[in-house]
C-alpha cells in the first residue's frame, strides 16, 4: 500500500501489516498484574517497563483529566503503544476503553505519554486501572512488554 506525504507525516510511522499482525499478536498474548512487570522478548531480557497513572482530584463532578506516562531504559526505545481500561470507578464513564498510539501526547524514544479523561457522574472515590503495552526495542530487537497501572479517582 503506497501513502502520500501528508499522511506518513500525520501517522508518524507506517507500519506494514504484517508488522501491525505481529505487533497484535505479541500484545494478545501478555498479561500483567498490579505494580509488577511483565518481562516479553528473549530470555535474559532484565529492562523494564515503569508506567504510571495519575488523575486530577476535582470538586464537583465533571471531566476529570487522566495521564499515563510510560518510561523506558536509557538505549531503548518505544516503537508502539497504548493504554487499555480495565476498571472505572462506579460513579464515573471512561469516554474511550482504549487510548491508542496516535492519541499519544508525547512520543520519544524513551517516554510515551497518553492524556485522556473520564466523566465522573457523581461524587465520589474508587479506583481507576489500565493496562499500558508497548513494544519496546534496543537496536534492531524489539519486545511487547507491559504493565498494569491504578490510581484512585476523587471527585467532592
């Protein structure tokens, strides 16, 4: 498939499909849990991922804006990513389930950061959790990893 200029520019990297298929398949079959690392790749792979989930408090109920911040090891690079989310607190709606790799506000090579928000419905305190996945390459190898994240939601 062949892309004009201005829509390599708006895409940033163009990925063939059967990159786009490995990338998919490679994040379908990891899975992360709390504050912990799940390591992808070759086996002695020791670099991880650190992900981090923070929300605004507010007073009143209203859009509460969210960011996620991915950072990995110096000489690595993120090549793809987004955030998946898991659970939202009972008083609040996630506008989008998933925040993918072109809503990322800021993509370097070693930091990725996603900003979105939830509608919070009522007052209220609960958790908000995701699943951050990147593929994570040093020099000409690359790995799916990725880790789960929470914060708690305040709203009053």
């Amino acid at each position: 498939m062949r892309y004009t200029p201005a829509a390599r520019a708006r895409a940033g990297r163009v990925f063939t499909v059967g990159a786009v298929a490995s990338i998919a398949a490679a994040c379908a079959l990891g899975s992360g849990a709390l504050a912990r690392v799940a390591r992808a790749g070759d086996a002695g792979d020791a670099s991880d991922l650190r992900a981090l989930l923070t929300c605004d408090r507010v007073a009143d109920p209203g859009r509460v804006r969210c960011e996620v911040e991915a950072r990995v090891e110096p000489g690595e690079s993120i090549a793809w990513g987004d955030v998946v989310l898991l659970r939202v607190p009972p008083f609040a709606t996630a506008l989008r389930g998933r925040i993918g790799a072109h809503d990322a506000s800021v993509r370097e090579p070693g930091l990725w950061r996603w900003s979105f928000a939830v509608v919070a419905r009522a007052k209220g305190a609960g958790d908000l959790s995701g699943r951050v996945r990147v593929v994570v390459c040093r020099g000409s190898s690359c790995a799916v990893r990725e880790v789960e994240v929470a914060v708690r939601v305040e709203v009053g």
